[in-house]
C-alpha cells in the first residue's frame, strides 16, 4: 500500500550537511503525520523531526537548530536537511508515516511507535567522522 523511500544519506565529516528525501506514493490521508527517525547501532529508535498537514514541525532536542524537516506535496516528497553533522548523528534514517490522526503533541512512546507510525521507509545510512 504505502510505499517511502528515503534517499540522500552517505558519510560526511563532522561540521557538514546532507539533505534527505523521502519519496511518497500511494498514501491519501489528508490529516497526517510524517516524519523521521533514526537508530543508531545498539540503540534504541529516536524521533528526530515531524510535521503535520497543516505545516508545524515538531523537532527532538538534539537536533533543533540544526535539522529542518519540510515538505514538497507537489512532488509527494518529504526532507530533513541536515547541517552542522555531529557523530552521534550518525544512524539509520527512516521516513515514517501515520495512517491518519496527526503529530500528538509529544513524541509517542517506544511502545508505541508502530502503533501511531505503521508506514516505514528502508532507511538511509548516515555515516558522521571526526
């Protein structure tokens, strides 16, 4: 049914930037939420960056000032630039979608993330050296 998949990822030097892309097909929810994640080896999944249908962003902690999250509807296309890569940024990239409902106003629990987001991209890697 719902098909993201997430390009833009590679390896970078601390300091740099990458933007990510999220292609989005077959998904016909006009309220929604979407967003991105990430996981980096041996830790748990993490909310980086969402937004609603109606254009608010929500952006965890870590990455606020640095990450913008946005969105092209024109070409079903969601992105994340990244600037200012530190290494713990390093991590796999997912694009994620809700089946409706949009962004609450917390990010959910581990518990339930796939709950709320059951619509998953592959991933991107991205890779930040010293």
């Amino acid at each position: 049914q719902v098909q993201l998949v997430e390009s833009g990822g590679g390896s970078v030097q601390a300091g740099g930037a990458l933007r990510l892309s999220c292609s989005v097909s077959r998904y016909y929810y006009y309220e929604y939420c979407m967003g991105w994640y990430r996981q980096g080896s041996g830790k748990k999944r993490e909310g980086v960056a969402f937004i609603d249908s109606d254009g608010s962003r929500t952006y965890a902690d870590s990455v606020k000032d640095r990450f913008t999250i946005s969105q092209d509807n024109s070409k079903n296309t969601l992105y994340l630039q990244m600037n200012n890569l530190k290494p713990e940024d390093s991590a796999m990239y997912y694009c994620v979608a809700d089946r409706g409902g949009g962004c609450p106003q917390t990010f959910v629990k581990e518990d339930q993330i796939d709950f709320k987001y059951p619509y998953w991209g592959q991933g991107t890697q991205v890779t930040v050296s010293s």
